[in-house]
C-alpha cells in the first residue's frame, strides 16, 4: 500500500459546517447508501474539491473511509489533496498491471484511504464499465464504512452515467450561477433514466468569491477536447479480452487499521 501526506486546506466555519451537514444529510438518506457518486453537469464546478471534503468528514467522524478518483480523463485529485507522489493509480488495476493493495493509498488523516486516478488511458468509459471495476466496488463495501466516488462532470462525457449506475446514490455538485436551469434539468433526467438514486444537488460557491486554484486548474485542464476523443472504438474492448481477476483480488486482503 502506498502512502502520502495530505495538503491540508483550513476552511473556514461555515464551509465546515456545511461538509458535516452533507454528511448527516447522506446519513439519514438510508442505511443501505456506502457507495456514493459524486459528479457535475459540467467542468469548474468544484465537484472534486466536494467529494475530496465529503470523504474527509466522513473520515474525521470515525468512519473508515475511501475516496475512489474515477475521473480517468481529466483528474486534479493529487493536485487537490496530496502533497506526495503516487506511483499507481485506478487505470493500472483496471487493465490489470496492479492488485487492488497496489493503488491503495494511505494517508496521514485517520480512517482516511484512496485511490488516484492514476494515467490517462485511451479507452476510460471502457474501463469504468468492465467487471474489474465492479469487483473493485464490491471489495470495497466489504472493506470500507463509506466509499466516495468522484466522477466526470455528466454534461460532459458519458464515464460519469456509466460510474453512477454502479453506485447506491449519487450528488450533483452545481456552482451557482455557472450553468443553464435547462441543462441542469437535462443532466439530472440523464442519471434517473440510468437509474440512479438522485441524492440532491450540492449548491457551490453561493458568495461568488471565486473559484481559486481548483477552479482555474480544473477549467483549464478540461474544455472542448473533453470528450471520447479518436480513441474511442478504436481501442474499445470487449469483455472477453478484459483481464480477470483471482479470487484473492475480490478484496483488499487485510484489516485496514484507522
């Protein structure tokens, strides 16, 4: 198992309070919720920075947490919330180069685990959609009290619908004043159709002060290449080529100690 330090960010009160009211909104949900997506319409809406808090309260409440990076495309995860470097990340599980104990990642902050995204490979939706990916879920229910799953913004690509129907319920961050009432309404029909449970929507940066590092990085790093891109087809791969995975992959294979 890997291990990092975290880059610690003080907020301040209200924003506190506002991840530990998510976290108790989530809570008092349902008991059968231990897989939670968490996703956008579109770039720049803050929605790693949200998953990457949400964890880290759950964690600080004594949960034992993990923070999956499915954001195979464009990721900001490591530059979000580590300050140490992480050799092996989701894609190299997923195309079978590394054991599930192999892109887990320890930190500093207790009950508090994750998975980065890792390299970009070309073929993420393919990735996301393989049954490594579900083994990989159903390990970690077994393993975890709370699994976070940050996603591609839905509006964007399809990866975000695909991680979302593989999950007990799912978020959608907004920014406020950032995007159309109408494509609001279009992503949220988009996950029910998939069949998602809709958790609600996490109104983001109400004061309008701004996006800061994370905005102006996630914005950058995304735009109109966002995409399939030509690799898709391509490279697509069926599911007899995918690689298996040994029984003893199905789970972490040890007591992860807080």
């Amino acid at each position: 198992m890997q291990q990092i330090t975290l880059r610690k960010r003080k907020l301040d009160f209200e924003a506190e309070e506002a991840f530990k009211t998510l976290r108790t909104n989530i809570e008092f949900s349902g008991d059968d919720l231990k897989v939670i997506a968490v996703t956008s319409c579109l770039p720049n809406e803050g929605k790693s920075t949200m998953a990457y808090h949400l964890a880290l309260a759950f964690a600080e409440k004594g949960k034992k947490t993990l923070l999956i990076d499915a954001d195979l495309r464009k990721s900001v995860m490591q530059k979000v919330s580590a300050s140490g470097s992480v050799q092996a990340g989701l894609t190299s599980f997923l195309v079978g180069k590394e054991k599930l104990m192999d892109v887990l990642v320890g930190t500093d902050e207790p009950n508090f685990f994750m998975i980065f995204a890792g390299q970009v490979p070309p073929n993420p939706s393919e990735l996301l959609g393989s049954s490594r990916f579900d083994s990989m879920l159903e390990a970690a229910r077994k393993t975890f009290d709370i699994v976070i799953v940050d996603t591609p913004p839905v509006g964007s690509v399809i990866d975000g619908v695909i991680v979302s129907s593989r999950v007990d319920g799912i978020v959608l961050v907004i920014k406020h004043a950032s995007i159309s009432y109408q494509l609001a309404r279009r992503v949220k029909e988009q996950l029910v159709t998939s069949g998602t449970r809709l958790l609600g929507v996490a109104l983001n940066d109400i004061g309008g002060r701004g996006s800061g590092f994370y905005g102006h990085y996630y914005g950058k790093r995304y735009g109109s290449h966002y995409g399939y891109g030509p690799y898709y087809g391509k490279y697509a791969k069926s599911p007899e080529s995918e690689p298996s995975i040994s029984e003893e992959e199905k789970d972490f294979g040890m007591d992860l100690k807080a």
